[in-house]
C-alpha cells in the first residue's frame, strides 16, 4: 500500500514544476488542472480515511 502522505507531496511537487516551467500554455494549464484533481483526490480520501478512523475509535469505547 502507498504511503499516503508521499503521495500527497509528489503531487504538491509536481503542482510546483508545473506552475514554474516553461512551456506552451494549453499542455501547462491542462497538466496543472491534473496534477490539482490529484491533489484534491488524495486530500478526501485521507479525509474519509481519518474519520472512519475516528468513528470506529468511538464505537469501540
């Protein structure tokens, strides 16, 4: 299983080289408009993950 937390900085990296190389504007905005659904992507399913943790936490007390 991927480490979540790597995942999360790969793709803030990524954000990152995309926002400052240089190159022809449509591939750039398309491949950052990616790279950002990623990041959204992987933020919710951590969410989702830390609160069933939680709830299950709470069930078993």
């Amino acid at each position: 299983m991927e480490n979540k937390n790597s995942k999360i900085g790969i793709t803030a990296f990524l954000i990152l080289i995309l926002s400052t190389t240089e190159m022809h504007p449509v591939l750039k905005y398309i491949m950052l408009f990616v790279a950002t659904i990623s990041f959204i992507i992987t933020m919710v399913q951590l969410y989702e993950e830390n609160k069933s943790t939680r709830l299950s936490s709470k069930a078993k007390k």
